[in-house]
C-alpha cells in the first residue's frame, strides 16, 4: 500500500485534519522519487542474489521455495493475520504492542541488515584479517533419530557486521527515526527477494493474482489496511519526508509504501532473472521488462494517490504491469510456452554426515 502519511510513523501521528502547513511541490518530488529509487534497489540487487543463493551449497544461505499451494494459502494467511492486528489494536494498549513488537523487529533487524551488508563489508576487511569459522548447531534425539533444528554457519566477518548492524538497532529502538526505519525495511525488502523462490511463473501468477484481490479489498473495502499501517510501529514500510527541505532530519509528514508492495513483485521479478539465465542466450529480456514494468506500475500508483488524495494499493497497478508486460514480450518472442515451462529444481536435501567416531570405525574397516 501506498499513502501520504499526514504525521509521524508512531503512535503520535497528527491527524489529517490538524493544522500543517501543505508540503511543497519539491518536497513532495524528493519524497515520491526517493521511495521509488529505495523500492528498486532491493528488487535489482536482490534478484541478482537469488542467482546465486540458488546455486549456494550453504545451509544458512538456502531460499524458501513457495509452491502453488503455499501461493493459493498466503492472501488468506496474511488476511487473517492483518484482520488480527487490527483487532488487537483496537482492544488492547497501542504503546505495549508497538513495544513488544519494536523487540522483536530489533532482533529480526540486525540479523536482516547484517546478513544485507556481509559481502558488501567483505571488500574491506585485509587479506591478512583473522577470519575464525563458527557453527551454531541444535539438534533434537540423539543416536540416529538425531534431528538438525538450527544449523547456521558464520565467521568472525559477520560477527563484525552483526555488531555494526547492532548500532543501528539501538538508534531505531531508542528513537525510532526513519532513517534507521529504511535501513531495516531495505534490509528486509532486499532478504525477502534473495531467499524467497517461486518455484515456476504459475505460481507467481497465483501469488500476485490473490493479492491483487487482497490488497485492493482490504484498501478500498475498509480501513483495516491503512489504520494497522498507521499504528503498526515496526519497518514493514518505507517513509520519507515530505518536508525533509523545511524541517530537515527531523521532518514528520511522511509518504509511505509498504514492504509488501516491494517483496511479492520482486520474487517474481527475481523469478524472471532466473528463466532468463536459464534460456543461455545472454540477454536479460525478462527481467529488464518486468522491472521497467514495476517502476510504471508504481509511478503510476504514485500519480493516482496524489491526483485523487487517498491511499492506492499499489498491488492493483503493479500486478498487471509485472505480468502483463513480461507475457506480451514471451507473445512476441513465441516463448510462452518456454515460461510457463520452466520450473526450478527444488534443493536436494543433504545426505547426514557421518560422524567423527563412524568415520574412524570406517577407516579402521578399510584398512
């Protein structure tokens, strides 16, 4: 969803009706542009990820494919889901959810953003920095119904990049600025794209189809959607300051757009990236087209919003650019079939490995 948010992202938002000064034609081009640009880094340089989070050996690194059934389920999951906090929002304390949720997003945050910056940080570090290896393993059992719960690998380089991803989640928990607010929402926007996988353009089609329906319904049908939005204190949006120019770093008249609205076209964008390497003819036709399709459907969701003052799920204009657009060049191309064909592999599960004192007995045997 996208909106003008008259107020600040918290609790304390001022409503509409009060006395502000109208944000200037600049401000609001800076706002507008700047949303844009943040929404398109994640999707470019997440779906470049996803190539290669594909073919990772790395457990820790592995994506989450969702299947056509996972896609029919998830407008219904994230109706009842939304439907829910609005109701607690409506029962019980505003300030006690937002604190209980400001945690846990400050946890989920920092792991987010240095999982973001990890092999952006690696450049800098000298050839000669002492890099130790870690394992974080739980298991449940033991003998051989021993079963792997938590099996995460890291090195002293992203304990680094944990701690400097630990300060900006002191400063969003302690001030909730909207700075710190982006840094976690592009963390999580740009995570989303890269570890999320559709396993084929069908179920992309059902996925952004339902929530096509969700998004327009729960928009335009109630004020469910922009109410939680407005009270939910957490970086599940991207803001910016409509009067960054008067008030600078501590502007408080934001424009929105939700994560959502970033992540569900992303996937598939980052889906069609991957059928483009899979076709081995160099060209990136698909996945160009799908992103220019993604900046019309948005900036045409920006031009609706501000002609008409009211908040546009951004869902109903990007859906139908982000399909329509790759399956008129497949049309052109007679590569339709070829689309709707290509299926990713899912990952093969990994064959246990033997244990110290098995491998020893087998060496033992052999010899």
């Amino acid at each position: 969803m996208a909106e003008a948010q008259n107020g600040s992202a918290g609790p304390q938002a001022v409503p509409a009706a009060s006395a502000r000064p109208p944000a200037t034609p600049e401000g609001v081009a800076l706002a507008y542009g700047s949303l844009v640009l943040m929404a398109l880094l994640p999707i470019f340089f997440g779906a470049l990820r996803s190539v290669s989070c594909a073919k990772s050996k790395n457990s820790s690194e592995m994506p989450e494919t969702i299947t056509s059934r996972d896609a029919a389920r998830f407008p219904i999951v994230a109706s009842c889901t939304l439907l829910g906090l609005y109701l607690f929002f409506k029962i019980f304390s505003q300030e006690y959810i937002n604190l209980l949720l400001s945690m846990y997003f400050f946890v989920l945050g920092i792991l987010a953003l240095s999982h973001t910056i990890s092999p952006m940080m690696n450049r800098f570090f000298p050839a000669n920095f002492p890099n130790k290896q870690y394992q974080l393993l739980f298991t449940q059992g033991s003998g051989e119904s021993k079963e792997e719960i938590v099996n995460y690998e890291f090195d002293t380089k992203d304990l680094v990049c944990l701690a400097l991803s630990s300060v900006v989640g002191v400063w969003y928990l302690l001030r909730k600025h909207w700075i710190a607010n982006n840094l976690f929402g592009l963390a999580f926007s740009l995570n989303g794209v890269e570890l999320l996988h559709l396993n084929n353009v069908s179920t992309g089609c059902i996925l952004l189809g339902g929530l096509f329906i969700y998004d327009v319904f729960w928009v335009f049908g109630t004020n469910v959607m922009v109410t939680v939005a407005k009270s939910f204190e957490a970086p599940i949006k991207l803001v910016f300051p409509q009067d960054l120019l008067e008030k600078g770093l501590e502007a408080d008249n934001f424009a929105m757009l939700g994560l959502g609205d970033i992540v569900i076209p992303g996937i598939f964008i980052a889906l069609l990236l991957r059928f483009d390497i899979s076709l081995k003819k160099n060209t990136h036709t698909y996945f160009y087209t799908s992103f220019v399709a993604y900046i019309f459907g948005l900036g045409l969701t920006i031009f609706i919003m501000h002609i008409f003052k009211h908040a546009q799920p951004a869902l109903l204009y990007l859906v139908p650019a982000c399909i329509g657009f790759p399956l008129l060049v497949a049309l052109a191309k007679g590569e339709v079939t070829e689309m709707f064909s290509y299926e990713e592999s899912s990952t093969p599960k990994e064959v246990p490995r033997a244990s110290k004192e098995e491998t020893i007995e087998a060496d033992k045997k052999e010899k």
